[in-house]
C-alpha cells in the first residue's frame, strides 16, 4: 500500500470514528443546549440591558409567537388596543408632510431639473404602510394567509414552532414565483418602531408606535406637531 492509500485510510477512519459515536455525541449535545442558552441569554440581557435574571417562560413563548406570527398577533392588537382614528390621522398627517416635502424640492435652487424631477417622482410613488393591513381584521384572509399551517392544543411547543417555521419557510418558496408586491406590509403591527424602507420606497409605522407618548388623534395641535417630526425624518 503506497502513502497515498495510507492517507485515504488513515484520514478516512478519523473521519468515520466521530460519525460511530454521532448519536451519543447528539445526545450530549441536547444535554448542554438549555444551560448553555440559558447562560448566553443571561449574560447578554445583563450587559444590555441590566436584566439580573431570564425571562419568565411564558414571555419567551409569547414573544417568540408574536414575532414569528405578525399578522395574527398584529390583528389581536388592533382589535384591543388600537384606535382606529389614529390610523386615519397618521394618514393625513403624512400627506401634509409629503405635500411639504414637495414645496421644499420645488423652492430648493441646488438641484437641477432632471435630478428634481425624479426626486419629485419618488415621493409621489412613496408608499404609506400605516398601523396594519387591512386584511388582517377579516378573519377569511387572514386563515387564507395562514393556510398550510395548522397546530393542535395538545401539539408540544417545540413542535408548534417546528410547525410554522416550515411553514414559513414554504411560503418564502412560493413567493419566489411570483411578482413583488410592494404593498405588503413587512412589519408587526404590535412592534414598537417606525421606519422608511428604501428597497421599496415605504414609510412604515406599526399600530403600536401610534399611541401615547409619541402620538395620539385628540393631542393638541401643538403636541401634534411634534409628532410630525418623527414621520417627518423617516421621510426626509
């Protein structure tokens, strides 16, 4: 036998040995996976946030569910906790703002025309994805969007997770083959952020950033407009 067969040999029964023992190995693992998690999570809450000790469990449940399910957890909100006037207000809030912007290109002596042109175009075309889509509040659409994806009360977690992270992963594969939809809304409606989206040309503002301390419909006009400075920079 050359040392080129040796090699081979050699090399290929380290690689097999682990392989005779994977299950074992596995089982170790899964052993150590919970601790080892526990200590990270531990660790990196305390020095961001000073959090002494882990989350209750019923709060890593919810809060993985709701950002794993937007739409749904996003419609339990809206049904709760939103006022539906405050939409309405952001609405016209943001075209106010979008009318300004527009004065302030037209009056702006730095720009030439071609470039003023396009930028006019584009915030024409912004699109405002404000509070939630409409379609999460009828419950036909909203079990169509989820179609696919059923769980059983007696299901463990771990599997329910399981369950819709393929599920997911489904749905993200067949959107492949079909055309973008722009006026999808990205986000959860119960998220707490406001962001404008370049890839899309879209300002966002979640249901859940639309109340008090940042916003409400009945605060006073000069609360309102500080207010508008928040869409107001996402915009600009």
């Amino acid at each position: 036998m050359n040392s080129k067969e040796n090699y081979k040999k050699e090399n290929g029964s380290e690689i097999r040995a682990p392989a005779s023992s994977d299950a074992r190995f596995s089982d170790y693992l899964s052993n150590l996976q919970l601790p080892v998690e526990m200590a990270r999570k531990t660790v990196f809450y305390r020095v961001m946030y000073g959090r002494k000790q882990k989350a209750s469990r019923w709060k890593d449940c919810t809060t993985k569910t709701t950002y794993m399910m937007k739409y749904a957890a996003g419609a339990m909100y809206v049904r709760k906790a939103f006022d539906q006037a405050s939409k309405r207000a952001t609405q016209n809030m943001i075209g106010d703002l979008q009318e300004a912007f527009r004065g302030m290109l037209r009056a702006n002596d730095w720009m030439d025309t071609k470039t003023k042109a396009l930028a006019l175009d584009k915030v024409n075309q912004m699109l405002r994805h404000i509070a939630y889509p409409d379609f999460i509040l009828d419950n036909e659409k909203l079990d169509d969007y989820y179609s696919g994806f059923t769980v059983q009360e007696s299901d463990f977690y771990s599997d329910m997770v399981e369950k819709l992270l393929r599920w997911k992963l489904e749905y993200k594969f067949k959107r492949l083959i079909k055309p973008v939809d722009r006026n999808e809304y990205e986000f959860n409606p119960a998220e707490v952020n406001a962001y404008y989206e370049p890839s899309f040309n879209s300002i966002n503002f979640p249901a859940a950033i639309l109340q008090p301390p940042f916003f409400h419909h009945t605060f006073p006009r000069f609360v309102e407009v500080y207010g508008k400075t928040l869409p107001g920079q996402k915009m600009y």
